[in-house]
C-alpha cells in the first residue's frame, strides 16, 4: 500500500496536512506494508525539512501511489486517472463551484472518498476539523469586540505559532458584563466552548441568560430545541425537526434583546427559518452588534441574512449596516460586525493537522487496509468507476447538467 499526501493546490492556498510528518513515520512503523509519499511544498506549515528528518520521502511524482490525500479540493485538472483520493470535496449539497469538479472525478474514474461523509454506524461523523473551527471562531468574537470597545488588541492566531502561543494573548484581555450566545452541539460548537471556558467565560442557562443581569461575562448555548418551534407541538421532536426543518420557526428572537456577541456554529439547512430578518436588525433594541458566523451560509439562503459573503483569514472582518443592508465600515456606531471565513482550522494548522491526523491514523487506516470491503469507506464513497455511489444518486443532475 503507498500512500500518497498531496501537495494543496487550491487557492487560496491552505497550510494544512492531512498527516503529520510524526505521523507519517508512526504509520509506517506500525504498519510495514505502508509506504508513505510527500509532494514537496514551501507553504505548508510543516515543511519539507521536517518530513525529511522523519525519513518521509519527498517526491513530486505521486501517480505509483495507492491512495492520495488532501485537505481541500483538489483541481479538475490536477486528478490522476483510476485512483482513490480523500479530501473535502464540498460536492454533496450540490455546490455550484464544485461541479467540475465532479465530473472530472467520474470522466477520470476516480474513487472520491469524501472526509465530510465518513460515519460510524450510528451515522455520527468520524472525522473532522470542525472543533478548531470553533476554537478559532470563538476567538474572533473576542478579538472583534477589543476592537470595537478599545478595551484590548489580540493578535489573529495566524500570526502565533500554534495555539499554547495564541493562549499568552489572552492575558491583554479585560472583558465587561457582555453576553454571548453560542449555537449549535456539534464539534464546531465545542470547540467554541472550549475557547470561552479557557477565557473563563461562565456558562449560564439560556432562560437565565434571557432574564438575568450578571456582574461578569457570561455564554449560553443554544441547541436546535432552544431556537426552534412547531405550531401545535408541545415537546420539540429532534427527528422530525431534522426531516422537515421547513414546518419550524425560529424562537431565537428573544436573544437578539440581550446578547452583545453571536457566535454561529449549528449545522443549517437553507430549508430551515433565518433566525431573525433584515427587518429585525434594524429595530433600535436588536443588540448583538458582534457575530462570528462559523457556520458562514452566505446569504439570501443563510441563518444569518448579514452574512453576505465569505471573508478570509488575510481580511477576516466587515460591517454590515442594519439600516441599509449594505457594506459598512467596521467596528462603527451603526455596524454590526461580521466574521465569516470558511477556512478558521488554516489559522492553527499545526494544532488542526495534528488532531486530524489523529484521526485518520486511528479511525481511517485501518478501514483502508481491511481486507474484507470497509462498509465506513462505502458509505464515504460519492463516485467511483465513473459512476455515482447509489448513495449519492440524488446527485445525477447536478454532474449531468
């Protein structure tokens, strides 16, 4: 078996590895039958010095590999014929920028095996960089808010080497009394929290949230229960949430009253109910005035109709004036602050490559050297022999148009 890692040729360019060169190296040691290839690259945060001292081969040429993995997309042109690739193909909602791109895929015969879509049996996702996406988006929402009151200036996190340097920024902090609404339960949602608990932010319930004062800065999480409701429905129902998110509405008006900063990490479905309109934000007492949008669905079909757009680590902010719906400078009197890069784990790629790799060396080499067909690797599998995986049929329209 030779395994392949990919040199990230998407633009903007992304720093992150799938493996490690640690890891690259443990793998081989535990497993003689893998042999493990590196694309040279001057921009990736571990460099070619460092695989080299782990005894990675760097070669330019990765076509005698078995299986090839990636981060990003890899580009249309760049695919090598008949073989196995791994990365985050953003195909699976029927993205229109992609779309090349899979056709490309089945035009070449490639087995696409997407990160997004690798489950356990339970359907519960195996693999992810989502808790440094909300490690890094929580802290935007602070650094923001320095901004904005002069009270503090933190450095970005791309600007430290990995996050034990980024954790020192912390000590400029001095935080007032603000109030933080955190969505969402999943592994972005977690790391967010994990930011705010490291700051020393307390956690409080969102009933006292809505109607409490408190001395200190406080956070609330809010889960799909917390933000949505169905007419007539007494007790919230998960699944049928889920299957017909389009029956619900919103409930999270309430919190637009009271809190100062939005941190957005839920997973949303454009079928489900903004939560809250553009008419709602021009109203004198809407407050949050600071929103890290992680989950960063651009609008009109979005959670949150201010997200016009994704920003990007080099230019993270912009403003978004309620009044006239338009760009704005940030951090005014009449700006509500926007945050919304798609790619925060790239801010602490040696953290985010290390956690991620860990889980490939634990949840996904082993699938991959089954002898027996990997039923995880089949559910994950989008195309393969020019053919869409009947999982993924819903999707014939999409590459045959």
């Amino acid at each position: 078996m030779k395994i392949g890692i990919l040199r990230e040729e998407k633009f903007p360019r992304d720093s992150r590895v799938p493996l490690t060169p640690s890891q690259c190296k443990f793998l081989m040691e535990r497993n003689p039958e893998v042999e493990v290839f590196v694309q040279p690259c001057n921009y990736r945060c571990f460099t070619n010095e460092e695989f080299n001292y782990q005894d990675i081969v760097l070669q330019e040429d990765l076509s005698d590999c078995d299986v090839l993995l990636g981060v990003k997309e890899v580009p249309p042109a760049l695919l090598l014929e008949g073989k196995t690739y791994f990365f985050f193909s953003h195909t699976i909602k029927k993205q229109t920028k992609n779309q090349k791109l899979l056709q490309t895929i089945l035009t070449k015969n490639v087995r696409l095996i997407d990160y997004e879509c690798l489950t356990d049996k339970m359907g519960k996702r195996v693999i992810a960089f989502g808790r440094w996406a909300g490690i890094v988006g929580a802290y935007h929402a602070i650094r923001m808010m320095g901004f904005r009151t002069s009270r503090y200036r933190l450095r970005q996190m791309i600007d430290c080497l990995n996050f034990a340097e980024a954790q020192k920024e912390l000590e400029k902090l001095d935080l007032p009394n603000w109030k933080i609404v955190l969505t969402g339960s999943g592994r972005v949602a977690e790391g967010a929290m994990f930011m705010l608990d490291v700051i020393g932010i307390k956690k409080v319930s969102p009933y006292d949230f809505c109607y409490h004062q408190f001395e200190e800065p406080v956070y609330t999480q809010l889960q799909s229960a917390d933000m949505y409701y169905k007419e007539g429905q007494e007790k919230f129902d998960r699944t049928d949430f889920h299957t017909h998110p389009q029956n619900y509405r919103s409930s999270f008006y309430p919190f637009t009253k009271v809190a100062d900063v939005m941190i957005n990490g839920i997973y949303w479905d454009k079928r489900m109910p903004a939560f809250f309109t553009k008419e709602q934000m021009k109203e004198k007492d809407f407050r949050i005035r600071t929103i890290a949008d992680i989950t960063c669905d651009i609008a009109p079909n979005a959670s949150i109709p201010s997200t016009l757009y994704a920003s990007s680590i080099a230019d993270p902010y912009y403003g978004y004036n309620p009044n006239t719906g338009e760009l704005t400078q940030t951090f005014q009197d009449e700006s509500i602050d926007i945050m919304a890069i798609d790619n925060l784990p790239n801010e602490l790629p040696r953290d985010a490559s290390e956690d991620f790799g860990n889980m490939i060396v634990t949840r996904i080499i082993p699938e991959i050297l089954k002898e027996e067909k990997s039923e995880m690797l089949h559910r994950a599998t989008i195309a393969n022999k020019g053919e869409l995986n009947e999982l993924y049929s819903y999707l014939s329209d999409y590459v045959n148009t």
